[in-house]
C-alpha cells in the first residue's frame, strides 16, 4: 500500500523524529500501529529516500526529501 497524500505530513514527522533517535519507536502515519519499519536509502548529499514499512496496515511506501545540496551541510 502506498502512502496517501494526507497522511505526508505525518510521515516526515516520524522520519525527523526517527532521525533524532534512530532507536525509538514511530507510528505508522497511516494507522498509527507502533513499530513502522524505517529504512534510509538516501543518496546524500543530494537527496533523501526513505522506504517506510508497517506490518498492521501492508504500508510499503518510498518517501524522497529534496536535499539543498553540499552547501546544507
Ligand atoms: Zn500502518
């Protein structure tokens, strides 16, 4: 299932939050469940990816976050 776009803005949250602390647990953005999957594939310094998995409602969804390039860093 992939992410619907109402549910965006919960996502990025979990995937700040899950940045600041890789070890917590987040929230599925869809269902709320505990204990997404997050997995980062990004491609620094020019983009994010992150592959975001939950096992209670089959999300499978791959979120890009535009990087500022080299300079943002
Ligand atoms: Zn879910």
């Amino acid at each position: 299932m992939d992410l619907k776009s109402e549910h965006l803005p919960n996502a990025l949250d979990r995937i700040a939050a899950w940045r600041c602390d890789p070890f917590s647990v987040q929230k599925c953005p869809a269902c709320d469940v505990a204990g997404i999957e997050i997995i980062d594939r990004s491609a620094r310094p020019y983009s994010e990816w992150y592959a975001l998995k939950c096992g209670a409602c089959g999300l499978d969804a791959a979120l890009h976050i535009p990087l500022p390039g080299p300079a943002g860093y």
